[in-house]
C-alpha cells in the first residue's frame, strides 16, 4: 500500500478512533478474546488496541486528516498526527514496518475468526526455515494452510497466523 502517518490519541479511544476513521483505511491492531464477566459465570468477548493511543492510516490521506484534526466538531475522538522527531514535518512509516503488527494481531484474534486462504493464493512465510519465501496455497482450514513452492517438488503445512497475502508482504 506504501506509506502510512501515524496519529495519537488517548489510550481508551484507540479503537473508537480507527472504527470513526475507516472511510481513510485507518487500522489499528487489535487483539481478541474471552472473559468471564465478574460475578457470572458467562463468557464475554473483548477486544481491546494492541498498541493503545497509535492508529495508522495511509499518508494520501494526510491532508484530510490534518484538516479533521484541527476540526472543533469532529465525528471522531480528539487526535493528533505525529511528528517526526528529527525535522519537520509528520512521521511517516512505511507498510513493511507494519508486518509484525499485523502478525501480532493475527496470532491474538479467535481460531473461528482467522482468515483463511483461497486455493491458488500466493503468500508469504513470515516465521521458522521457510521464512520470507513465497508459496501458493494448496488447501486451508483456517488452522493450518497446506502450500506448495513453484519450482520444487515439496510442499509443507503451516499454521495459517504465520502467513501474510504476498500483496502486504512485499
């Protein structure tokens, strides 16, 4: 995708942020799971930011995200984008720096909610011998995805968290 500002804003309105701005794409990673509720014996679930206060959006946004920033009557929680430290102007990240953000959500998010890869997806190995080779899926079922290498006549099972689409890998 190519380059993504950052913005802050206050730890408990990490995800509030990210939901109000995703007509911009903005994300945050997040991580999901089960409690029990106090005093019940129900589960409930919760999903709560992996890095409270930082959401990232993609920069050709920037400009609108500015203008909204400075907005008195925002749709959206207070926020402010960053600024780079060393001159001026606003920190910018490029997309490959988010890869292990993204495979830190994908190993917090439910087995039931994992994505799973279409037959004749090409992905990356992101983790372990294999790691940074592309691969094609073979079949997938969410917990483990079966991939074959153009080339070589091998092909091996991985867990699925442990692969990225080849597109975001890059």
């Amino acid at each position: 995708m190519g380059q993504w500002c950052i913005l802050r804003v206050g730890a408990s309105r990490t995800i509030r942020l990210a939901d109000a701005l995703a007509p911009y794409d903005a994300w945050t990673p997040r991580e999901t799971f089960k409690r029990r509720i106090p005093r019940k014996t129900e589960r409930e679930t919760v999903t709560i930011p992996i890095m409270p206060t930082y959401v990232f959006a993609p920069v050709q946004h920037i400009m609108d995200l500015i203008e909204l920033s400075k907005a008195w009557n925002k749709p959206c929680p207070d926020f402010s984008l960053q600024r780079h430290p060393d001159r001026i102007g606003y920190a910018v990240t490029p997309d490959s720096q988010l890869n292990p953000l993204r495979l830190a959500e994908r190993a917090g998010t439910p087995l039931e909610q994992v994505h799973t890869f279409a037959q004749g997806e090409r992905v990356k190995l992101t983790e372990g011998g294999f790691s940074g080779m592309s691969g094609i899926v073979q079949t997938s079922d969410g917990r483990y995805t079966m991939l074959a290498f153009p080339g070589f006549a091998i092909q091996i099972k991985v867990e699925t968290l442990r692969l990225l689409p080849e597109a975001i890998a890059a």
